[in-house]
C-alpha cells in the first residue's frame, strides 16, 4: 500500500473517548459527531480494492479544497455563537484573545506553532491578564508558543525556552540553529525577553526558582513529562500555572491523553493542582494556594 493509501486508510483512526463534564460537554457532542463521521470514511475505505482505495486518496490529497468542502463542518466546532467557547471568562471589554471560538480550531491552523488557534489565544491572553512576567518551555519547535509567551508578557517578562532540537534535523532536516535564528531576531526587533536554550531538558537546568507560567510540550512519553512536570512544573507559585499540550485527544492530530493526560489526572487527584480548563488539546492547571 502506497503513502496516500496508509493515510487515508488511518484517517481517523485514533478519535478519543471522553468523558464529559458540564464545562466540556459541547466540545465532547462535537468528539461525537467527528467519531461517527471519521469512522464510517474509514470503514469504506477499508472495504475498497487496494488499487481503488491508492485512486481515491490520490484524488483527495489532489484536491484538498474538495475534501474540506464536504468533511470541513464536521471536523470543526459548529459554527453558532451558542457553541463559542469563552475560555478567558471575559467579563468586561472582549479583546481579540476572546473571539478565538469564531475560528476553526484544528491541524488546519498549524503554522509557525503547532497548536490550534484557540490554543495560542488561551496562552497568550492567560499570561497578559494575569500578569504573568516569568515562564519556562520545554519545546519550542519553530518558535511559535515562545513568541505567544513572551508577547502576553510583554518587554518586562522573561522566557526560559528549553529544546533539544532535534525535530528540525528529523523533520526539515536543517540545523536547529536556523530556527533559533528566526526566534532570536524576532524577540529582539520587538524587544521581548526571551533566553533560548539548548539541551535535554531532563539534565539541563534554569537559574531561577520560581515563575509564574511553565508550559510543557516537549517529550511525550510518560517518563519524559513526569520529568519536566518534575523538574520545572512544579517551580510555579502558589496560583501559578502549568500548562501541558496534547493532553486530551483530537480527531486529527495525533495527542497523548495515555501519558501527559495521565499526568494530568495523576497531579490533579493529588489537590496539589487543579484543572482549571481544558482547551482543545491544552490542559491548564493551576497551583493550589500555600497553606
């Protein structure tokens, strides 16, 4: 079976189960309906001739805008104001943090920062209205979660951003050193405060005690992020946040609910933390105040 056969034929495979609460209930009704719709494109895939099933993906990676003209609604939330999220709880004047629900959030946004546009909006928005001026990364990739960190902040905060680099050698298969070179000019035409750093984040270290934002998308196995929670996550001050990607499952991005959301779950039942949101992918949990 050639690529675009394979690919067709895992479309969907890995749609999660969720159990839903009261906060998260539309977007489980939204896992619902992508569960039912992705699961019988693939069962009629898997009941095609090989060379049937090669043409089919052909044409469809051929004529992407085809595909989403008939599969786009259902992969996305459903487009009425009476199903957008309000992550930030605005009370007062709606900033543009806030409209992020009107968007599409999926793999289709990725750019620069591998996350959904509801993601990148939390993030930023969560470290400017809470007044956040510390925060350490573990995995920056392109760059794209550190400018949002260190834009929310603005030219008084500080960014520790930890990456191993070697997802731009196995992925563009270009030195890492090219990637940190676009970060690093960027902070510095707008003057934000970011120190890139280079190395396991498992033996390298941050000279600092306590910050107010860790944010975690590094190593996805389970040892890898018990480490970083280990390590630096737990350096958040009481009411401070943790912030862990690919926590919950999604339709088509591969996430890692079997070992960061078992984090998640693990620290929460613990009381130490508490899950104050769930979006999209993105868990954020905040520290329980001293004493």
């Amino acid at each position: 079976m050639n690529r675009e056969a394979q690919r067709l034929e895992t479309f969907g495979r890995n749609v999660p189960d969720v159990a839903p609460d009261d906060a998260a209930a539309p977007h489980h009704r939204l896992l619902q309906a992508r569960r039912s719709a992705l699961g019988a494109v693939r069962l009629a895939v898997a009941h095609m001739p090989s060379r049937l099933r090669t043409r089919v993906a052909a044409e469809l990676l051929a004529d992407p805008h085809a595909v989403l003209q008939a599969v786009g609604a259902r992969l996305n939330r459903m487009p009425r104001l009476s199903e957008m999220p309000l992550d930030l709880e605005p009370e007062g004047r709606l900033e543009f943090e806030d409209l992020a629900g009107l968007f599409a959030s999926s793999i289709l946004n990725h750019g620069v920062v591998g996350m959904s546009i509801r993601q990148v909006a939390y993030i930023f928005g969560l470290v400017r209205r809470t007044g956040a001026r510390t925060a350490i990364e573990i995995g920056r990739w392109r760059g794209g979660s550190t400018i949002a960190l260190a834009a929310g902040m603005g030219p008084e905060g500080t960014v520790w951003s930890i990456d191993l680099g070697e997802k731009a050698a196995r992925v563009l298969g270009i030195d890492p050193e090219e990637l940190d070179a676009e970060t690093r000019a960027f902070v510095q035409r707008f003057g934000l405060g970011v120190e890139l750093i280079r190395g396991d984040s498992r033996s390298v270290d941050v000279d600092v005690d306590e910050v107010d934002v860790v944010l975690i998308d590094g190593d996805h196995t389970y040892e890898g992020v018990r480490s970083d929670f280990e390590r630096f996550g737990r350096r958040v001050a009481p009411r401070g946040a943790v912030l862990l990607d690919d926590a919950f499952g999604d339709a088509l991005v591969p996430s890692h609910p079997e070992s960061v959301g078992r984090l998640v779950r693990e620290v929460t039942a613990s009381g130490e933390f508490r899950l104050v949101r769930r979006v999209d992918r993105l868990a954020h949990l905040e520290r329980a105040s001293a004493g």
